[in-house]
C-alpha cells in the first residue's frame, strides 16, 4: 500500500487543545492508578492493564481525530 503512512512515521505537531486534551486524559488516569494501585490482586493488575490500554486509545483518538481536521 504504497502512499499510506501505516506506522506513521511521518509526525505533524498537535494543535494545542489536542496537546491539552491529551495531558488531562493522561492526569486523569494517572488520579486513578493511585487508588488502584492499594489493593494488590490479579483483578486490579488486569484493571490497571486495562487503564493503560484505554489511555493509550484515548491519546490515539486525539491525534487521529486532530489529523482529520488539519487542512492541507
């Protein structure tokens, strides 16, 4: 697929409320693994698993969703 940046090595810079949204979705979720981090269990492992998984989707959706509306 010649053309289409699959791993997108090309970069372009976030508009700020991107940048903005980013840092507080990341606060947010760093709030949270603080409470989750006291109680020691497989459940809360795979809790705090998926926080990062959902953070790192989140942080994805911004970036794509600031990507789409840059005009070229």
């Amino acid at each position: 697929m010649q053309g289409k940046d699959t791993f997108r090595k090309a970069y372009h810079k976030l508009k700020p409320e991107s940048t903005q949204l980013i840092e507080q979705l990341k606060d947010k979720a760093e709030e949270l693994l603080l409470l989750l981090e006291n109680i020691k269990s497989r459940e809360m492992s795979l809790a705090i698993t998926n926080l990062e998984q959902c953070t790192m989707w989140a942080t994805k959706a911004v970036v794509l969703h600031d990507e789409m509306n840059i005009s070229k």
